[in-house]
C-alpha cells in the first residue's frame, strides 16, 4: 500500500483570515465553506493542491520547519516582495543582493520565501 499527500495544514489562530490572506498572495482559490469563524478553511493552488488551515489556541513562537517557496511569474521578485509587504507580510531575511530569495512572513509569522522570476545557474540556491 501507498500514501497519496493529502494536502498541507498550517495552524492558525484564524484560519479565515489566514485564507482569505494567502488568497490574495498566491492568488489560491477559497473551498466552499471558507466563512469567518471557521475552525478550518482549505484554499486550492492553482495547480490543484489543497492547503488547510486550522484553528490553534497558541501563537507561532519557533521558527516554521515547512515553509512556501513562491516563484513570480508575471512580476519581478522586487515587485512580488513590495506586494507581500503592502498586503501586510512583514520581511525576515533578504538575500536579493547575492542573487537569492527572500525570506518573509505572513500576518501570523508563518515564514514563505520568495524566490527570483526565473532560475539563474549562477545564483545560490535556498537550503
């Protein structure tokens, strides 16, 4: 027998505006049922992927050991990244300057990266 990914949790102290958040970002299609209060919200990504949001009593405190890696593809990274911050993501680490990513984190500190447009075999690669 073989396992089949599901989809991906992240817990949230609202998960409503946590989808409605990651909608607006990676531009992810709320399931039906996604309603303020909710204890749970999926959203789809584009290519099919389900990510589920659910309800916590406690805040993030430690650094996320699973993170998004997003790629733009139809704006720059720099301009990707000024998006995220206007839509309320706060930057945690920059590393555009040597060709790399972009280490943010969502309303509720959830870290995500934002990768360049496209990949370069000269830049350095996330780890």
């Amino acid at each position: 027998m073989s396992l089949t990914l599901s989809h991906t949790t992240i817990d949230a102290r609202d998960p409503y505006a946590q989808a409605r958040w990651w909608c607006e970002m990676a531009e992810f299609s709320p399931q039906e049922g996604v309603r303020p209060g909710s204890d749970e919200c999926y959203v789809i990504t584009e290519h099919g992927y389900t990510v589920l949001f659910i309800l916590v009593p406690d805040a993030k405190t430690v650094k996320n050991r699973v993170h998004f890696c997003m790629r733009p593809k139809d704006r720059s990274q720099d301009e990707e990244v000024a998006r995220a911050l206007s839509l309320g993501a706060s930057l945690v680490t920059d590393f555009r300057e040597s060709g790399g990513w972009v280490v943010m984190a969502d309303p509720e500190g959830n870290e995500f990266c934002i990768l360049t447009a496209s990949r370069h075999t000269d830049a350095p690669t996330e780890s």
